[in-house]
C-alpha cells in the first residue's frame, strides 16, 4: 500500500465528513485501516451464524399444546 493510495482516500474521507479542521491524522489512520481491512460482501458472518438456532423452550411449548389438542378430544364410541 502507497502512501498515495493513502492520501486520497484520506481525502475521500474527509470529504465525506465535510471537510472538518484537524482531523488530518484521524483520517489518515482511517484511511489506513480501511485499505488493509480486507472487503467483504457487507454480510455479517457465515450462514450458521446467520441461522437461528431452534429455541428448546418454544419446541416444548408447541408439543405441549399439540398434546393437550389431542388428549382433549374424545373418540367416538
């Protein structure tokens, strides 16, 4: 990575921020992070970690209520 590279994304962000006195450093160091972060496709994580795991308290509450549908009905004699 250049120092120029740096310098106009620095720029860029400073320009982004409306162009505020003294942050020169700030955005230099901003700048530098962002060109060594490596890119991503703007989704947070992995797909597991994206997928919710099942809610054992919830499973249990649905069995329950469709136990008790079934025990509350009465087979015609």
């Amino acid at each position: 990575m250049d120092e120029e590279t740096i310098r106009l994304t620095a720029y860029r962000i400073w320009e982004q921020q409306g162009k505020p006195d003294g942050q020169d450093f700030v955005h230099w160091l901003q700048a530098r992070e962002e060109l060594t972060t490596p890119p991503t496709d703007g989704l947070a994580g992995s797909i597991e970690s994206s997928v919710t795991p099942p809610n054992p308290d919830r499973s249990k509450r649905q069995a329950t209520a469709a136990g008790q549908k079934t025990r509350s009905r009465k087979p015609n004699s």
